[in-house]
C-alpha cells in the first residue's frame, strides 16, 4: 500500500494525504475522517523516512565507521545505540573499510538522508591539504552537527571524543619496565594515523624516562591489522633474538601476536612479557589474559551521542572536546619467567 494507493482509495489528492498524516495545512474534517478511515482499513504505514524528508528533517542519526567487524568499534556502537534508544532516534551505520572514496560516498548518502547528525571515525588521516579540505567539504554539506570519534585528523572545528593514546602507551611500557624487561619492543599500529604515531610516542617516552635502550631491531612497524601483526611476531620469533617485553598497539595487534605465539609455541608471561593497548575479552575467554591499558569504550560511544545531541539542541554551545582517560589491568602477561 503507497501514499497513491490510499489517495486514489479516499477519492482526494496524495497532498490531502500527506497532510492528514502529518497534521499539516487544512483538511476539511468529512475528508479527514475518509482519509483516516482508508488509511485504518489498508493498515497503510508511512514511511518515516519519507515523512522526514518531506519535513526536511528526520530521526536518524549517520555513523560513519571504518572496521564494523572489529570489536573496538562494535562497542561503540553499543554505546551508541543505548542512548539512541532513549532519545528515540535510529542510526544509519556506513562502514568505510578505512576506504576514503567510501567514506565521502557515505557522507554523501547521509547529507541526501538529511539526518539529524553525525558521528565519523575518518577512514584516513587527511594529512595532505586536498583530500583534508575534501572531506571537510563533504562534512560540511551533511549540513548536520558532527562528532569526530577516535581518530583526529587536521583543521576540523567540530567536537570531538578521543583516548588518551600518549599515556596509555606509556603506562603500558612502564608495566614492563617494572616487571624486569630490558629489551622491549613494539608492535606499532599504522603510523600514517596521529592515533598510531601517539601510542609509539608514550611508548618511546617511557623508555627514555627510564634509561632503558630503545633497539629499533625491536620496533615492528604494523597497520593494526590481525594478519600484519601476525607476520611481524612469527618473525621475530623464528629470529632467535627476540625482546623480553613488547607492547602491542591495539587489540587487532594482540590477536596477531597471540596467534603466532601459539604457532611458535611461545609461552606469554614465560618466554616473552607482552601488554596490549585496549582489552580482548575472546583471548580472555581463550585463557590469553592479556594484560592491558585500556578504556571504557561503551561509555565512548554514549559520550560521543550525548556530545551531538547536546549540538543539536544548542548549535552556538562551544567547541566540545572529550579525552577518555586509560585504565591500566596487569593479568601477569607482563612478565618472564
């Protein structure tokens, strides 16, 4: 049944519908009660979305993720969605595949959607001067209050919910320092994002804080991702001159070193110390207690909704910018026996 449907059934015009279902203009009262009454016996439901179009506003709310199927970000997204539910909005959730042109076309599905606001963790980092002023552009024609979640990137005026990735890194360098480690090493994210390059600075300003050498035979360069750790810990493995401790750079990154220490027969908190940045509960549950600096990344979901909601109701607010602080859990991982 379409809007047509039901204005050809009640012998009027599809605006006469549109107004009866809306409650706007006039509609005299016989024609509303016709209307009304073809609309009860069809069980006509409009669309909402068309509704919100036509009203030029909707409920939705666009989030723009760059790794769905990563469990960092589906966190998030239920924090998000538990204050979505209270504020009786639904979400529209684009998955960028830290892809840039995805991200631009999802922007630009969200802006024809006019929805209420969005929540965007870049794909990119947007370093070079064209592609940062593309996305602004495109962030811009949402014409929409936006929150930049987890990942910074330059020149952006919007607010924005962040971790703290210095001090979290450094923390998680300093529980190996204590544990008796002289040889540490890191298995970097992708150090063309700021997120990555913060976490490798904690990690070399502790080092440096506490005289222990910095080897870069040592340093692996990583991208975050399961299968890139994966290869850098078999290596250094198979070496025969592995550290004593390393840090791995987020949750991706400890499953890929996991994995290949299971492969090489490795034994965590035994043959090597490790700490992780952000928890993993399945290694948890797999009996790899990992230790880790980490944050409560439901609760960063909620903020960053409750931040653009707060924008929506009081565009002229200031600027708002949110750093999640990190919460150190040693499991014993951070040690060699």
């Amino acid at each position: 049944m379409t809007i047509n449907e039901v204005a050809k059934l009640a012998n009027v015009s599809k605006s006469t519908v549109s107004r009866v279902i809306n409650k706007t203009g006039y509609v005299n009262e016989e024609t509303r009660i016709r209307v009304e009454k073809v609309i009860k016996e069809t069980n006509y439901s409009p669309s909402s979305l068309a509704r919100g179009l036509s009203k030029k506003e909707t409920n939705y709310i666009g989030i723009v993720i760059p790794e769905i199927d990563n469990e960092f970000f589906s966190e998030i997204l239920s924090g998000i969605n538990e204050r979505l539910d209270e504020n009786d909005l639904t979400m529209i959730c684009c998955d960028t595949n830290n892809n840039g042109k995805r991200e631009q076309k999802a922007l630009q599905m969200l802006a024809q959607q006019r929805v209420k606001g969005v929540i965007i963790t870049p794909a990119e980092e947007y370093q070079d001067s064209d592609s940062n002023l593309s996305l602004r552009a495109k962030l811009k024609k949402v014409n929409a209050p936006i929150v930049i979640l987890d990942r910074h990137f330059n020149n952006t005026q919007w607010d924005g919910v962040f971790y703290d990735n210095f001090n979290s890194a450094y923390a998680a360098a300093e529980a190996l320092i204590h544990a008796g480690h002289k040889k540490i090493g890191i298995i970097t994210g992708d150090l063309t994002l700021q997120i990555a390059r913060e976490r490798f600075e904690g990690f070399k300003q502790a080092l440096e804080d506490y005289g222990v050498p910095m080897l870069e035979k040592y340093i692996y360069k990583g991208n975050f991702g399961i299968q890139k750790a994966f290869e850098l810990s078999k290596k250094m493995f198979e070496s025969g001159d592995m550290p004593d401790g390393i840090l791995t750079s987020n949750n991706r990154t400890s499953i890929g070193f996991v994995k290949a220490a299971k492969d090489c027969n490795i034994r965590i908190g035994v043959d090597i110390g490790v700490v992780g940045i952000d928890h993993v509960e399945m290694l948890d549950i797999l009996g790899y207690e990992l230790s880790c600096a980490t944050r409560n990344t439901r609760e960063m979901g909620k903020i960053a909704l409750d931040i653009l909601m707060e924008r929506i109701s009081n565009p002229k607010m200031g600027r708002k910018i949110i750093i999640v602080p990190y919460e150190l859990h040693l499991k014993g991982s951070e040690k060699k026996q």
